[in-house]
C-alpha cells in the first residue's frame, strides 16, 4: 500500500471511531446509565461552540486577510507595465538582428577577400 492510502485508512478508522463515541455520548443512557442527563448537554454545548467557533474564526480570518492585503493593481497600470515590457522585447530583437545582419556582412567580406 501507498503511504498516502494508509494515512487515509487511518484518518477513515479514526473517524468511524469518533461517531460511534459521539452517538454513545449524545444517547448515554444504553452504555453508561449514571451519565445520561448531564453528559449528553455538555456535549451538545462543545458541539455547538466548536461549530460556531470555526465558522467565527473563518470569518475572522477571511475579514484579515482583506483588511491587510493591499488592493491589485488598476487594469490600466498592468497593461501600460505589459506594453513598455513589450516594447523593450521587440526593441532588444529589432537589435540581435541588426547584430545579426553586420556579422552576417563581415563575414560574407571576409569571404570575398
């Protein structure tokens, strides 16, 4: 088996086993009699805050990350940036083929000669 398979099997074994112990302390009375009436609201109310706790500390850090990361760039501004990195391309190979031209030339004088 695959690492990755057996660190699933595991995570799936882990959580059947967490169920079954959540149903049997939601409903305590068939397996531990002395615990049902108080055991079975202290696990609602854990339920119930780390429900809401995750769904606040999501929005908490869902409101931080837009109060603290700066706004994009305008449209105009990236393509004026795209253009002149444009412009410095065509201009670098309008000058390799200038290169490429008068070596080109050279040689060709050299051969004549």
């Amino acid at each position: 088996m695959h690492k990755d398979q057996i660190i699933g099997g595991l995570i799936f074994i882990a959580s059947i086993i967490g169920i079954i112990i959540y149903i049997a302390l939601l409903f305590p009375e068939a397996l531990f009699p002395y615990w049902a009436g108080w055991i079975d609201i202290i696990i609602l109310k854990l339920t119930a805050l780390i429900a809401v706790g995750a769904v606040l500390v999501i929005l908490a850090w869902i409101g931080y990350t837009l109060a603290t990361t700066p706004p994009p760039k305008p449209i105009e501004e990236i393509e004026k940036e795209l253009e002149e990195e444009l412009k410095k391309i065509e201009e670098e190979t309008k000058e390799e083929k200038k290169k490429e031209k008068e070596e080109k030339k050279e040689e060709e004088k050299k051969e004549t000669k």
